[in-house]
C-alpha cells in the first residue's frame, strides 16, 4: 500500500489540481466586451433571486441550491454542501474561466431553459464580487 | 505542468480498478467495502455533486444510459464535454457490476436498466429497516451516502 499511497501522491503532483487561469475582474470584462454592455450587478441579483418557470422543475431559481445569501454555503439537491459563490467568502470563485463556463452552460439550462447571455453572466459575476 | 513520466503511471492508475484493501468487496455484518473509485477525472466531475459511486454499483448498461442523459440528469443539466464524457463512460462501464473487470460476478437487476443505485433491491431492502425519517431528513436525498456512511468516498459502506 506504501508504493501506491506513494504512486498517488505523485500523481497528485504531476496534475494540475485547478486552472487558475483568470480572475472574476477579468471574466466581467470578458463577458462586458462580448455583450457589448457594462454589468449592472442590482441586474444580476434580480436574476438570481428570482423564480424561473423556463427550466426544469426541480431547480426554479438559483437560491434552490445556491440560497439567497451566495456569502453562505448551499446544498445541491443531492444534500452535498456547496461552497459559498460570493469571492469574498471563496477565494477560487471564479478563478478557472473553463469551470465557469462548463456551470453557467449547466445551471442556465437548468434554471432557465437557456444559455445565459454574455450580459447576464456579467451582472451575475459583478453582484456575486460586489458581496 | 505535467510531469510526462508521472502522468504515464497516473494512466495506468486509472486503467486498473484499485480496490480497498482486499481484491474484491468484503460483505461484513454491518456493511461492506467496495472498490474506490480510481479515475480522477471521474472523481472530479461526478464528485462535485455526490460522492463518486462505485462503479459496480450498476450494470455497464446503466452507466450507458445515464451517460447519454446528462442533460436531465435526474432533473438538472449535467453535461460535459465530448473528451470529459467519453473517458468517465468507459472508466464506469469497464468497472461495472457485470464485467469481468469489474465485480464480474453479479448482475443486480437482471434484464432491467436501472438509473438509480437507491432502487436496486438489495438497496432498498438494506436502507428499507434502518433508515429513519430523522436521518432522511439529515440527508436530504438518499444519494447522499456519506450523510450517514462517513468512509463512502473511499468505497466504506460500514452499517454507522
């Protein structure tokens, strides 16, 4: 057991454990260039506290896993607890553009039936910085 | 950064079942332990919304099934990209229940396909007597193992 315990620790060394590869700052800009429009964070918080009817029924908002407060931790509807989404309360928020992506894709359709626009990922990303 | 070598042995990590202690599952008096689930990737994707289940919980065709539903995944968008899908496909139904690979002995619905490890019989009858409402309710959601298994991340499904 000692050479595997051994083998997994390398293998923990030799992959890239998260990408961080941008910032929340950068990815505002990013989406605010795209769409063309400056974030308005008071925008991004009416989306996510808000009741959706377009998505699947089991997931009508983003508080449904994520709460009202992003500052405190969630729970996914498997009872597994999520990290709060504010930056302020966790630091690697926002820090790996391709996770970013890969949720918005997921939770948009889930919530609303659709992709987010660029704008509404900016106004999103901007209220959850500004907690 | 990736060490070549490294990764070469993680490779070969992932290609081979690592079991707990013992080659196969031990069936104790108050549980039992099962294989660990070996692949990263697999860890990583499936692990971010519940524990990674074993993989020979279910049939090879049930991993199948659920791997080409990922867009209502038992109620939310769980998609991944092509790459990402394809080697957690192959990972789940190389170590399924009903491959040699795998557990290789037992198929636990036979003739059926079923989605949800909470339905499978010897589930149900395991969780029927001893699961209260209060722990239920603890839980959440009965997919939810390590609310009342504390070691099933690591494959432990001992009876605390």
């Amino acid at each position: 057991m000692k050479t595997l315990s051994l083998t997994l620790a390398l293998c923990a060394l030799a992959l890239p454990a998260v990408a961080q590869d941008t910032t929340p700052a950068a990815l505002i800009a990013g989406y605010e260039a795209a769409a063309g429009a400056k974030a308005d964070p008071a925008a991004g918080r009416d989306l996510f506290l808000a009741n959706h009817t377009g998505g699947k029924p089991d997931t009508p908002s983003c508080t449904t896993c994520h709460t009202n407060d992003p500052t405190k931790p969630g729970q996914a509807r498997t009872g597994k607890a999520i990290d709060p989404l504010a930056p302020s309360a966790t630091p690697a928020r926002f820090t790996d553009s391709a996770k970013v992506e890969k949720w918005f894709g997921r939770n948009c359709d889930s919530v609303l039936g659709r992709a987010c626009t660029d704008a509404e990922k900016a106004n999103l990303l901007a209220w959850l910085s500004s907690l | 950064m990736i060490r070549p070598a490294s990764l070469i042995l993680c490779l070969a990590l992932a290609a081979t079942p690592v079991f707990a202690e013992s080659e196969e599952e031990e069936e104790g008096e108050g549980g039992f332990r099962t294989a660990v689930a070996a692949n990263p990737t697999f860890q990583t994707e499936c692990g971010s919304c519940h524990i990674a289940y074993p993989a020979g919980f279910l049939p090879a065709r049930s991993w199948t099934a659920i791997m080409a539903g990922l867009d209502d995944h038992f109620g939310e968008n769980a998609t991944l990209d092509d790459k990402t899908r394809t080697e957690i496909e192959g990972y789940l139904t190389q170590n399924a229940a009903d491959v040699q690979s795998g557990w290789g002995r037992r198929d636990p619905a036979p003739g059926a396909t079923p989605l949800r490890i909470s339905e499978l019989s010897w589930f149900v009858r395991e969780h029927g007597r001893e699961v209260s409402n209060q722990m239920k309710t603890k839980a959440k959601s009965m997919s939810n193992c390590a609310a009342c298994h504390q070691g099933a991340a690591q494959g432990a499904f001992e009876g605390d």
